[in-house]
C-alpha cells in the first residue's frame, strides 16, 4: 500500500516531523539554500547572515533527523546536502488533506441544497 492510499492519520503521522522541521525560519532558509547552492558547508551557510554557526549545526540536526538533509565527509570537511523525498513525503500528506477538504465540502454543498 502506497503512502497516497494511506489513510489520512497514518499519512500524518510520518509527516508532521517533517512540517515540524519545517516551521522555523532559519531551517527554512537552510533549506532553500541547499536546494539552490548544493552540497554546502556550515561556513558557507552562515556567511553573510547572522547565525551563528552552532546554532546553524543545530538546525540542520534537525532538518536531518526529519530526512530533509544529509551530510557528506569531504575530506576534512563536512558538506549538507538536499534530500527531496521527504518534501515528496509532505505534498502527498498535503494532497490527502486537501481531497479531504474537497470531500468535506461536497457533502456540505449537498446538505445545504436538500
């Protein structure tokens, strides 16, 4: 049984780490920095904000715990990477709610015209 076939709590249920990861501004901008930059290191991503780069290590724990990145050794360094199944993960969730929604208001249309 496919994630999309689901029922609604259970497609929930994997994805609110996700939207939880997600609702913070900082996580957001790291996020949208990798998906634009790559592979980037915790120095290029703190280099001309200011986020301290122990708060940005902080973030990006979490965005990984939640699989919305990954880190690579590169040598001595460190790199974070993009991971966009997780975001797939997410649309699907929001795609259930959203033929829910549509459901709960057809039946609401109906019961009003009766």
């Amino acid at each position: 049984m496919s994630s999309a076939t689901l029922p609604l709590g259970t497609s929930l249920r994997k994805a609110a780490p996700l939207f939880a990861a997600l609702s913070d501004e900082t996580r957001m901008r790291l996020v949208l920095a990798l998906c634009a930059g790559g592979a980037l290191s915790i120095a290029q991503l703190t280099a001309g904000t200011q986020v301290t780069r122990q708060a940005v290590t902080k973030h990006l724990q979490i965005l990984s715990d939640a699989g919305l990145v990954r880190d690579v050794k590169v040598g001595r360094e460190r790199l974070w990477k993009f991971e966009p199944a997780q975001l797939e993960e997410a649309r699907r969730s929001l795609e259930a709610i959203a033929r829910h929604w549509d459901h709960a208001r057809q039946r609401l249309k109906f019961a009003l015209e009766d």
